[in-house]
C-alpha cells in the first residue's frame, strides 16, 4: 500500500503513456481507414451508374410544329370592312358618277379560258452546198406568244453549223447522221441556253416550250362581246377606260389602268 501511495502518480502517468503510445499506434491504420471510406465516398458519387434516358413526350411541341406549318388563312380583304372599306371610284360618265368598286370596274373582269403560247422548232429539210461538202438546216420556227403578227405563224430559216441566229434565237451546235439525210439536228436556244434535239419526225410533231399565254376576257356589266386571245400589252376599253393587260399566268391575269397604273389581279374562272 506504501508503494501505490509514494508512486500512484507514477504509476497513472504510465497508464497515460501507454494509452497514448497505443493511440499514436493505431493511428496510422485510422488514417487509412478514413480515407478508404472517403474513396468509397467518392466514387459512389462520381462513378454512380446513370439510367437511360426514357423518351421524352413531345406531343406538345410536335402539335405546335404542325399548327405553324399551316398558314392561317385569315381573309382581311374579301369579308373586312374595318381595314378594307368598300372602295368608290368615279366613273367617266357624263356627268361623272360614283359607284362602289363592286358594282363596276375591272374588278367585275371575268376570265373564262387562258390558252398557253408555244414556239414551236422542227426540222424541215437539209440545203446542200452546189460541191455537197456543207449543208444549211431548214428550220421551222413559229414564235406564237410574239408581239408581232408575223412571227407568229410558222417559219422557215437556213442554218449552218456554228451559225448565230440572233433574230431567230437558235444556233446550230451539231448534226448527226449522213450530210444530205441527218438522223437529227441538235440547236442551242440563245435566251436559255437549253439544247434541243430536233429529228425528221418533228416536221409533224415540232418542239414545243411554252412562251406566254392568251386570256378569253369578258366584262359583263357593260353588255360588251368578250374579247378572245387577249395577250401580254394589249389594251381592253370598258367603262369609259383603258386597261392594259400587263401580266398572264396559267391562272390569272393581271390589268393595270391607263390612267393611274392601278392593277387589278383577275384569277381565271373556267367554270364561267
């Protein structure tokens, strides 16, 4: 008993050392515990396995896709009055009247037929020289959508190889098969550039590319005979005015006034 009261201080120390001496021992084997847990940590944070993307629902957005391909077809013309009040125009008349738009004027223009303008190309025949080493090609061309009533029928013009023809807008770029008996002719067309392959059948089947077009125009109102195979620049008179035919397409025809370059666009109506 003498022993532990003279040396318990000592004998408490060396229990402290130990434990400390113990605690630094297992210390390093703490450390790496800890940080395996903290890898482990980690790589279920980092290298967690990502599910597959399901698919999406775009049943919405597709819906809308569709709705803006589809124009709305909004008629602020035909039906508004708001923004487009009935338009009045004043008649030549003596005295001068005023009539609402839809009671006169070319708006009341009726477009019954629109037929298409070809220029026609065939091959007619060959021209030998007066020593049978050169030909000129015998070409018919009919131009029916020209302004000018003689071009308008069909015909016929002699043409060497290479040789421009400006007036007829053709050049010969080749000829094949026997010298006085070609099998075919191939012409270039100067406003296009396009080739064109001309053979002996053509004389009765020409080529054809269409070059315009011709209106069948009525106007109604004014008790006036319809006018046929109206063309690009020419002029309709009705209603103590002058309209001229500035446009036609395969679907309508388009009048400008003489007076003051209004235009009026008059869709073709074949049922009429």
């Amino acid at each position: 008993m003498d022993f532990l009261k003279k040396h318990y201080e000592k004998l408490i120390l060396g229990v402290v050392l130990l434990g400390l001496g113990v605690a630094v021992a297992f210390l390093p084997f703490k450390i790496s515990s800890e940080r395996q847990e903290l890898g482990d940590l980690t790589a279920t944070i980092i290298k967690k396995p990502v599910k597959p993307l399901t698919n999406l629902d775009l049943t919405i957005q597709e819906t809308v896709l569709k709705r803006m391909a589809m124009p709305a077809l909004v008629d602020f013309s035909t039906t508004n009055k708001l923004f487009n009040p009935i338009p009045w125009m004043q008649t030549k008349d003596n005295p001068p009247r005023v009539l609402p738009s839809n009671k006169a004027g070319p708006g009341l223009t009726v477009v019954t037929n629109i037929t298409p303008l070809y220029l026609k190309l065939s091959l007619e025949g060959v021209n030998l020289s007066a020593d049978s080493n050169s030909a000129a090609y015998v070409i018919g061309i009919a131009k029916e959508a020209s302004p000018k009533l003689g071009d308008r029928a069909k015909k016929t013009t002699y043409c060497r190889i290479n040789e421009k023809k400006d007036k007829e807008g053709i050049i010969v770029i080749q000829a094949n098969g026997p010298l006085e008996n070609p099998t075919n002719v191939i012409l270039e067309l100067l406003d296009t550039g396009e080739k064109v392959t001309l053979t002996k059948e053509s004389k009765d089947v020409p080529y054809k590319r269409i070059d315009g077009y011709a209106a069948y125009v009525s106007y109604p109102r004014g008790g006036l005979p319809p006018w046929k195979n109206k063309r690009v620049g020419d002029v309709l008179k009705f209603n103590n005015e002058e309209y001229k035919i500035v446009a036609i397409n395969r679907n309508e025809l388009i009048l400008s006034a003489n007076s003051n370059q209004k235009k009026w666009t008059i869709k073709s109506n074949p049922t009429l």
